[in-house]
C-alpha cells in the first residue's frame, strides 16, 4: 500500500487494515489504528508506520479512544517464514524480555547487528522498541484489569526497574500508571481479577470469526485432565492448562463472541470483536507468552479478508466461504505437546499425562495436569517414534518455537522414525501454525496459494472427507 491508499483507509475508517499500519498525527502527538473513530486529520498532518513501536519510538502517544495497541497483530507476520516474520512472533512469545537481543539472534541464526538493522528497516523498531511496546501493552492489561500492586505489575510486565515502568507509561500512554488504572472501563468501582483468581482478558481479532468451527475441533480433540470443553454449542467454554516459562497456568475462552459497533466504512469492512478469556497464572509474568499462545491457538491473527477473497475465487470453495466467511485455522498452545498427540493420537496422549504428566499444586476443578515435558518422554520411553521426537524436542534438534523455521522443522521431522507424511503436515499446520499446509491426498490448487489450511479448514467442515 502506498501513503494515499493508506490515508484512503484512515478516511473510511476501514477496520480491515487495523493492525496492519498505524498513523499518527502531528499536530497532536497521537497515533491510531486506522478504524479510529475520531475525525479524520488533514492530510498534510498524517505520517504512516508498520507498527505501534515505530509510533511510539518517533513521540507519538496512544490514542485513548481507539486504543492501538490493543489490536490484533498484522497477520504478515505471522504468515511470513523470512527472519522478520519469525523475530516478531518469538518477540511476541517474550524471547527479548526472557533472553534479550543476544538470545533472540541466537534463536534466528543471525547476528544481533543483522537482526536489528532488518527489523528496523521494515517495521520501523528495532526488537528493544517492539518489546518495550508489548511491555508497555501488557502493563496496561494488568493495571486495568487486575488489583495487583502497580510495583508489581511493574516487574510482572518485563521492566527491569519501577522507573523504567514509569517513563515508558508516561511516553506511551501521556499518564502516571496510577491515572491509567482509573482510566479503565468502569473506573474505580471496576471489577478486576488477580492471578489467584483470573485475569479477565479481550481476545481481539480482525474480521469475522467462526467460532463454532474452532470449539467443535477443540472439543473433538480434548485431552482428559490437560483441557476440557464445557457447555452448549453456542455458549461453551473451553478450559486447558498451560506450561509457561515462569510458572504454569489455567486459561478458559468463552465461545461467545464480543463484536464491536460496525462503522460507516464505505468499504463494507466488518469492526472485528473478541473472545472473552480467563488466565489464572501462578506468575504474572507470563501473562504475556499465555495470551500469545491463545491467540495462536484460536488463530486470532489472521486476516480473514485476505483468506477469503482468494479461496472464494475458486467455484469449488466459493458457497463454502459463503457460508463460513471468517474460518480460521486453529494452532497449539503448546507446540512440542500438538507434536506429541499428532504422532500418537487422544488416546496414546492421555495415556502419557496418566503416566508422567504433572499434576498441579492446587487445582480448582476441570483440568489438573501439564502434558508431559519432552525431556520427561524422551527419559521415561526412549525407544521407538515417540523416543525419537521426544528426544529431538528435548535437545533442540527440532524446533517448533514461535521462531522456528518451518521448512528446517519439517527436514528434521521427516529424518525420525515413523514419521509418515500425514502427521508431518499435522505438526506444520498445528504446532508451526503454517498457513499454507495441503495434507497427503488432498488435490490442493495452487490457486489457494498461500492459504491452503484455510481451503483444508473449509472442505473437512464443510463435510469433505479427510484426507
């Protein structure tokens, strides 16, 4: 897109590029999503950037009322399998925070020089900036939805001091963290979670969203005392437990979805809404991986515009996107665990979290175990394919992070033992989350190109036999 097209979809308040690009105004130091229902700025006022990052880090604000930083990331990055691509999603699993720049290179293969200048040249930030901008992000959550102490949320947020904490709101959002958690919805009488109890979460996504679909398979798929799907189609919940790098969790997602009020966008652009999400974390830290993961699990940043404009080209697909425009493609939570069950089925699955899986402290109802580490697998039953993908899972030969390179991930699948074709695409669909996967048997067109596990998702819902 070039600066007119985009300044074209700020005047028509076009939902659909929310995400994708940011503006920002001069004359008054705010940037916004290009949905943002405030009165359009000149022209001549506006300048455009690829991320929120780019906007803070160049003194623009956040807009109060539209709330940039709060939509759905741009799906090019989690559709791309270049260096950029895979940077972004690791930063969004937390890597630079955990880590650092050195262990976010380490992880790509490339030098922290080479990863910052390349990052920078296409998103304007470098992965410092884009960081600081989901710390600055998770801080806001936590204040406006939880009772912890704000020196708390500080360090729980990814700061490294309450100064740092203080500054970065203030640069970002024009307020002392104080005056942002009475900015809330609801102000000071709102009700707030803890991480006892549940941290009440928006899951954000762009577009229409076919939630039906998404719960039918997680509740197909359930692993007895790892997850649970509770409820009426319609109105379910879906429960699972959660490894996480400080600590574990136990998450719940409402299948009702929240839709924002449509605009008048002139372009027929839906506003998108949310899935409505408890986290009970035994760490605040990990609020950030844990929603990363759940958007990767119900797919909740892809573009559905872009999917459905190139399959319902195809007069196969075309009445079956018709009829579920918005499907998703959903992901793992826990990629080294859908490894796992692809390989060995529900069944074999739950006979491991029976045998090793780790029951939680306090349990509070539904799930109570973590599926089993891979260093736990590849200990307890090291022979045969399991052994063999455990073991690879465990010393890192194979990759299924966030950051992996899917076509190296895939070499590495195919060298173990027992792994046949089916169960490699599985793994690539599910646990790398590739957009663009056509299972063995299956007479994909290139066409669908590169949405092909969307085209899978319409013909195996729309009642084709799988493959």
């Amino acid at each position: 897109m070039d600066e007119d097209t985009r300044y074209e979809a700020v005047r028509s308040r076009d939902a659909r590029f929310d995400g994708a690009f940011f503006f920002a105004v001069e004359t008054t130091g705010i940037y916004c999503r290009p949905s943002c229902p405030a009165v359009t700025p000149k022209r001549r006022n506006v300048r455009f950037f690829p991320t929120a990052a780019a906007a803070q880090g160049s003194g623009f604000r956040a807009c109060r009322r539209c709330r940039p930083d709060a939509v759905p990331g741009s799906a090019e990055w989690n559709a791309r399998a270049d260096v950029v691509g895979r940077a972004v999603r690791l930063i969004g699993d937390g890597v630079v925070d955990r880590e650092g720049v050195g262990g976010l290179a380490d992880r790509l293969g490339y030098s922290a020089r080479q990863v910052q200048r390349q990052l920078t040249a296409e998103l304007g930030a470098g992965p410092v900036a884009l960081a600081r901008a989901q710390r600055a992000h998770t801080a806001r959550t936590l204040l406006q939805t939880t009772e912890l102490p704000i020196t708390e949320i500080a360090f729980a947020s990814g700061f490294a001091s309450v100064r740092q904490f203080n500054d970065t709101v203030r640069a970002v959002y024009a307020t002392t963290p104080s005056g942002l958690r009475e900015a809330a919805p609801g102000g000071r009488g709102a009700r707030r979670g803890s991480p006892a109890v549940g941290i009440p979460l928006r899951l954000a996504h762009r577009g229409p969203y076919q939630a039906g679909p998404v719960f039918d398979l997680l509740a197909q798929e359930a692993l007895p005392g790892v997850e649970e799907v509770t409820g009426t189609p319609g109105t379910r919940t879906y429960r699972r437990t959660l490894r996480l790098p400080y600590g574990h969790a136990v998450v719940a997602v409402d299948e009702r979805t929240g839709t924002t009020r449509a605009s008048a966008t002139g372009l027929g652009a839906h506003p998108g809404g949310w899935l409505e999400a408890r986290l009970r974390l035994t760490d605040p830290r990990d609020l950030t991986t844990a929603v990363q993961r759940l958007r990767r699990l119900f797919d909740l940043d892809a573009d559905p515009y872009a999917v459905d404009e190139r399959l319902a080209a195809d007069p196969r697909l075309a009445p079956l996107v018709a009829a579920r425009p918005g499907l998703r493609s959903p992901g793992a939570a826990d990629p080294a665990e859908a490894a796992v069950r692809a390989l060995v089925g529900t069944a074999g699955a739950e006979r491991l979290v029976r045998r090793y899986g780790r029951a939680l402290d306090a349990p509070s109802g539904g799930p109570a175990y973590l599926f089993p580490e891979p260093a736990v697998l590849a200990a307890a039953e090291p022979d045969g394919s399991l052994g063999a993908l455990a073991a690879a899972l465990a010393d890192g030969t194979l990759r299924l992070d966030p950051g992996a390179d899917r076509d190296e991930a895939e070499a590495a699948l195919r060298a173990l033992p027992g792994m046949d074709p089916a169960t490699v695409a599985t793994i690539r669909v599910r646990a790398l989350a590739d957009p663009d996967v056509a299972p063995p048997g299956l007479d994909a067109q290139d066409e669908w190109r590169p949405w092909r596990s969307y085209a899978t998702r319409h013909l195996l819902v729309g009642g084709a036999p799988s493959p």
